[in-house]
C-alpha cells in the first residue's frame, strides 16, 4: 500500500524516542504511540484534506492526549509532594515547558508529551516545586532532586532535543 507517511517521535518508555510512522490514508489518519492511555486514536481527515489540516488534526489531538496525560502525572506526583494545584491546563507556548502562578495554577506546553516519560515527569515535577518555592534557588533544586534524583540529565536532554518536539 502506497501512502504518504509521517514521521512523529513516540514515547519509548524509558530509551530515548522511538519513531512512529504514522500513514495518513485518505479518510483518516490513525495514531498510534506506546503509552499507557492512549494506544490509538483517528483523528477525521478528510479526501481533500491539505497538509495544513492535517497538522492541524495532529495538534488537537496532541492538546487533547497532553492535558490527560498531565494530569494524570501532576496528580499522581502532587499527592507524593503533598501539594495541590488549584488547576492544570495545556497551552501552545512558544518558549517554555511550563509554567506554575503563584495561585498554584499549573500550564504545560502541550509539545512536551512527545518526548520520552522521564522528560515529561521531569517537567511536571518542575512545575510542582514552584509551589513550595517560586524561584529557582539552591533549595528548590534540591526539592526537584529529591523527585528526579536524575533530573540534570532530563534538563540537557530538553535543551538538545527541544527543537525537535513538533507536529
Ligand atoms: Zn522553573
């Protein structure tokens, strides 16, 4: 079968990305990524879809599987921390991962769940501590440290690999 094919970085556990081969066929186009939640997922695409529309579908169902998948992971690590965001929400920054207000109000750039799990707890942990210290200072890194004890490794794999988080 002959079909354009997509090329998205997947969520390999705990390597490093593995890439997926998405086949955009003509009247939908399927997703598959190895998580937990969701395994796959069409999104409609129609016969004359553009390329526009297609990335379009692309990134609203990224937006949609991003704010499930860090909720879920806020959640769960602010239980372990004892703190509680007062919300979770995921945006189209352009420049940050995310970002937490002083109201406890906690945004993550959708783009981060294309990169491996460790990554993305990472992030989230990153965003909790700055409930208990809105800055970055010695001990707020030592909080994030007593989360992700590997934490700097995950910090230099976002500043590498940062350009290739896109849809
Ligand atoms: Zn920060």
């Amino acid at each position: 079968m002959d079909f354009p094919v997509k090329t998205l970085w997947g969520h390999g556990g705990n390597s490093l990305p593995r890439r997926y081969e998405t086949p955009q066929m003509h009247v939908s186009l399927t997703l598959f990524l190895d998580c937990p939640i969701s395994t796959k997922k069409t999104v409609g695409v129609s016969k004359k879809s553009k390329d526009v529309d297609v990335r379009n579908a692309l990134v609203e169902w990224y937006e949609e599987h991003a704010l499930e998948r860090l909720t879920e992971k806020t959640n769960r690590y602010a239980g372990i921390m004892g703190v509680s965001p007062n919300s979770i929400s995921v945006r189209d920054y352009k420049s940050r991962w995310g970002s937490c207000s002083s109201k406890g109000e906690i945004s993550y750039n959708w783009r981060i769940i294309i990169a491996p799990h460790h990554i993305v707890d990472y992030v989230v942990v990153h965003e909790l501590c700055h409930m208990q210290h809105p800055n970055h200072s010695p001990a707020y890194w030592k909080s994030v440290k007593r989360e992700v004890s590997d934490y700097e490794i995950s910090r230099q794999w976002l500043k590498v690999h940062a350009d290739e988080l896109v849809v």
